[in-house]
C-alpha cells in the first residue's frame, strides 16, 4: 500500500535493510536503518518514500508510514516499516524477495499527518485498515502523554482476518491498562475471534456506535480510500470541519 502523495521532492539517502517479519501472505514488517549510521528523524505519523526503479528502468516512489515508536527505540537507529504487498506489484517485487543487507533508495520523512501540541479536544477517533494503523502506532508515545492529561482514544482498525491486524498486543494491552483507551479490531471476513474489544463487519460500519460529537472529537482517518472517503463523509455529515478532520489515503499500486 501506498500514500496517495507519491511524488513531494526531498534529498535521497540510502537505507539498509536490517530484518524483515512475515505475518501474513501479504504482510510484511520491515526494519530499516539509514547506511550512513544517523537516525531518521521524525514526527510521529511522517512517512519515508522508496525510490525504486520499474522493469523499464523508470523511477517510480513507493510511501510507506514509519511505525517506529519512540519510547521503545530500537538499537542502532533502526526503524520500521509495515508493507502491504500488492500482487503483481513493483514493490511487492522487490520487497518480498529484499533480504536483509539489501541497501534502497529513499526520502524523507514527508506528511503532515502527525498530533499537533495546539490540540484542544476530549477524545481522538481513529479510523484505521490495514497498514495504515502505522502512524497511530508511532504515535502511541504521544497519546499516551495527552490520555494521562484525561483525552480518551479510540482505535477503530479494520483487517480482513485477525492475523492481518499489525501490532495487536500492544493496542490490546493497553487497552486492558489504560481505561482511557479503547481498541476496537473490525474483521470484515473472519467471524467470530477470540479476541478482546472484536465487532464484526467494516470501520465506517463501526463508526457511527461511538457518537462522534465535533465539538469535542478530532477524527483520524488512514488507509484504503473506500473507508478514508466514507468516514470522511460520515464525519461531514455529522458537522465536522476540516480543522477536526485529518486523512490521509492509501492507493493499492500495481505498477
């Protein structure tokens, strides 16, 4: 999966590939690191591109969502990045196979999908598929900080089967600690799952069960532009202004 910005300009770096995790046919935890040893820094909700090259040697950009967080940093300035691989994909193509040592082109960190300080609300709802639950990951730290300040956070993250949904336990986990915190996994497919907080059906389906109330929520969407453009038309019609209204879409690349 790719951001719908593909093409904003920024100066090129190379990066290692230091470790790779399957957890699904067509999901991959990637772990990066920049070759020149410096850290890549970031807000919260940014995203890296990788400039790869087509089988016509054209150049072609791939964004991905850095998930990294900051209050479990990994050793040697690693980060990490999840890939939705898209058969017949040119990314799909190059990342499944890349082990690690494999050394891409990027740039970066773009995006303005991040938690602003100046933020004056009552409760986040965040609207997830698939990898784009990445940059509320990253951003955990953060909410966690504005949640003990009495904010409430609600995670709605869609995936087609449990084995699909990144980064489970820890969205699980705290919710089973942080009463401030509710996590609520939707399984478009696999039915039913023992697993804590579960509905059944699609993110938009969900979202009208948590009342949204402009005047006290700010709403987060990330991922497929079905669910980005429904939720974001549910909010409207609910009377949320753009102020209180982020997005950001994910486009499927088979090219």
């Amino acid at each position: 999966m790719s951001h719908s910005v593909l093409f904003a300009v920024s100066p090129a770096f190379d990066i290692l590939l230091t470790g790779r995790e399957q957890l699904a046919p067509n999901l991959l935890i990637l772990r990066f690191a920049r070759a020149d040893g410096q850290p890549l820094l970031h807000q919260p909700g940014q995203f890296i591109q990788l400039n790869l090259v087509d089988a016509q040697g054209n150049a072609q950009r791939r964004s991905y969502s850095l998930s990294s967080r900051s209050d479990r940093p990994l050793s040697d300035h690693q980060f990490e990045l999840a890939i939705s691989l898209v058969p017949g994909g040119l990314a799909a193509g190059q990342l499944a196979s890349a082990l690690p040592g494999s050394v891409f082109s990027a740039s970066g960190p773009l995006g303005r999908f991040v938690l602003p300080a100046s933020d004056r609300n009552g409760r986040y709802l965040l609207l997830a598929t698939g990898t784009g639950v990445s940059p509320y990951r990253g951003m955990l730290p953060q909410l966690m900080a504005r949640m003990q300040d009495g904010v409430q956070v609600v995670l709605l993250h869609g995936a087609r089967s449990a084995a699909e949904l990144l980064y489970v336990d820890e969205f699980v986990q705290l919710a089973a600690q942080q009463p401030r915190f509710r996590y609520l996994p939707c399984l478009s497919r696999q039915w039913p799952v023992d697993l804590p907080g579960a509905v059944q059906g699609h993110v938009q389906q969900q979202l009208a069960t948590l009342a949204p109330d402009p005047g006290n929520d700010i709403a987060y969407l990330c991922g497929n532009p079905g669910m980005v453009d429904a939720g974001f038309a549910a909010l409207r019609e609910a009377g949320f202004g753009m102020p209180r209204l982020r997005r950001e879409k994910y486009l499927s690349l088979s090219a």
